[in-house]
C-alpha cells in the first residue's frame, strides 16, 4: 500500500485531519456561497452530508434563512460537536440539526430540497445504499451537489460512484467547476 493511502482512499477522514483542508485559507479556492448558492433559496430545508466541521453547513444556514433548516450529518460525533460550536459563534446553530449517522444509515427522517456531498462519498463503505436512502428524502425537482477531490479520487472512481448513483435512479444534469474538485449535479431521472 501506497503511504497514506489507507487514510486518504479507505478510511473516514478523522476529525484532527479536517483542519488541514477546513481552515481560513479554504476561502481562497472554495467560496461555499458561489458554491452551493445556484441550488439554495429562503426557506429550504437542505441537508449536508459528511458536513465535518461545518465550512459548508454554516454558510447554507446563512442562505437559507431563518425559515430554512440545515440537516448536518456526520459519521463522527466530534466532527459534529465542533460544526455546532462554530454554528454557535456564527449565530446560527439554532437553523442547523445535527444527525449522527452510521455507515448504513444516513439518518435523515424528513424530506429535503437540495443534498450536499462535499469531499465524501469516496468515504461511503455502502454507497449503493447511500444513494438509495437520499434517493427516498430528496424531493422531486432536488438536486445533490456531488463533489469529490481530484487529488484523492481518480476519474475512474468518480465515474463508478456516479454509475451507482445512476443506479439508484438519479441523472446527471451538470458538471460545475469547483477548484481542486470533480463535480456533478444529480436529480432524480424523469
Ligand atoms: C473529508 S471530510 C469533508 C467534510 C466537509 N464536507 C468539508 O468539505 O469540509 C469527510 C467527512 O465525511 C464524513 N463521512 C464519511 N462517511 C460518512 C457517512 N457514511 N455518513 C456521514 N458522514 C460520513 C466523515 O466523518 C468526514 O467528516
């Protein structure tokens, strides 16, 4: 195995690496308002899947106002714990619901307008089955934000993450420019 690899393609991005790519800095590649801001509006409840420590659920609380909700979801606790905290200070925790999810599980109860899939699907161990649990919260018209780093996930998985999601019964409507990143949006086909 190549050094890192395990980390980087295999296994679940632990909270003390997230500062290394979640930090000021990130601002200068990746605006999140000029990034998820064509699919939001006031009053969307929309979900951030793989939030981490909240670049992306912060500003998508900001957008969708205080008629709107983010659904935060995380794998770990302390990822989550650290979203709210900065949700906090920003003074929107109150518009964000954390939901601690498990690797077979998405935890998303209540139907959704727009799902973000930032920098982790490449870290789904079920991915069938995570695209067909979207599949049933995401409302007809949705759309998910499906991005991937171009460093870590090669074309070839990109395309067979995107194959499984095609499966499940979404289509691929665009594929957006963001830095550093493979990007696709999905909808659900018909
Ligand atoms: C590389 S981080 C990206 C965080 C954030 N989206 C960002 O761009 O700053 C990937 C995150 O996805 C989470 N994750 C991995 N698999 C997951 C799953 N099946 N369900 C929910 N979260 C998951 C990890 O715990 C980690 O916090």
């Amino acid at each position: 195995m190549k050094p890192f690899q395990g980390l980087f393609f295999k296994e679940v991005c632990p909270w003390w690496l997230a500062w290394t790519f979640d930090n000021p800095l990130r601002r200068v590649i990746h605006k999140p308002e000029a990034i998820v801001g064509p699919y939001l509006h006031e009053g969307m409840t929309v979900a951030d899947i793989g939030c981490g420590m909240g670049y992306f659920s912060l500003a998508m609380a900001k957008i969708v106002g205080e008629g709107g909700i983010v659904i935060a979801v995380d794998l770990q606790q302390k990822m989550l714990d650290l979203m709210q905290a900065r949700a906090g200070k920003a003074g929107v925790a109150h518009q964000i619901h954390s939901v601690c999810a498990t690797t077979e599980d998405i935890g998303i109860k209540d139907p959704v307008d727009f799902v973000l899939l930032f920098w982790m699907a490449h870290e789904v161990k079920n991915i069938p089955r995570f695209f067909g649990q979207i599949y049933s919260v995401l409302k007809k018209g949705g759309n998910i934000l499906y991005v991937e780093p171009r460093l870590h996930v090669p074309d070839r998985r990109f395309q067979e993450i995107l194959g499984h999601a095609r499966q499940a019964g979404f289509q691929i409507n665009d594929a957006p420019q963001v830095r550093l990143s493979r990007a696709a949006v999905l909808s659900k086909k018909g």
